[in-house]
C-alpha cells in the first residue's frame, strides 16, 4: 500500500513540474533571462527524479501484483482434488 501511495505522489510531482516546464518555455518566448535558464535547469532536473521515482514504484507495484496472480493460480491448482482411477 505505501507503495501505492508513494507512485502517487512521484507522479504528481512529475506532472507539477511538467507543467513548470511548459510555464518556463512560455516565459522564455516573452524574455530569456539568466536566472530563468538556471531556474528551469533546476526544475529538469527536478522532474527528471520524480519519473525515475515514479517508473520504480510502478515497476514495483507491477512485480507485487505479478507474483501475487501467479501465487493465487498456484493455489487454485493446488486446491483441485486429483482423481486417480
């Protein structure tokens, strides 16, 4: 479940600075500054992070429900009674 909760929160940070990057592209078509270019150097690399976080806690999230599928067909074909004739 924290898993959960954590590729929620990466993903919304991802999508936070997606939109400040499109703010800052925007901005920069008005007026290109230094202080800008640094601002949106720091925000790339923000939002860069916050997809790695959120590619691995999807990537776990997928292996948990992954190995939890193959653990309930594991238990239903241990459940079926065999017959032997």
């Amino acid at each position: 479940m924290s898993n959960l909760r954590w590729l929620v929160v990466s993903s919304s940070a991802s999508g936070a600075g997606f939109l400040s990057i499109i703010f800052l592209f925007f901005t920069f078509f008005y007026k290109f500054t230094l202080a800008g270019f640094f601002v949106l150097v720091f925000v790339l690399a923000f939002f860069i992070v916050n997809v790695v976080f959120t590619a691995h806690y999807f990537s776990n999230i997928s292996r948990e429900l992954y190995i939890r599928k193959k653990m309930q067909t594991q238990m239903k074909m241990r459940a079926k009674p065999t017959r032997y004739r």
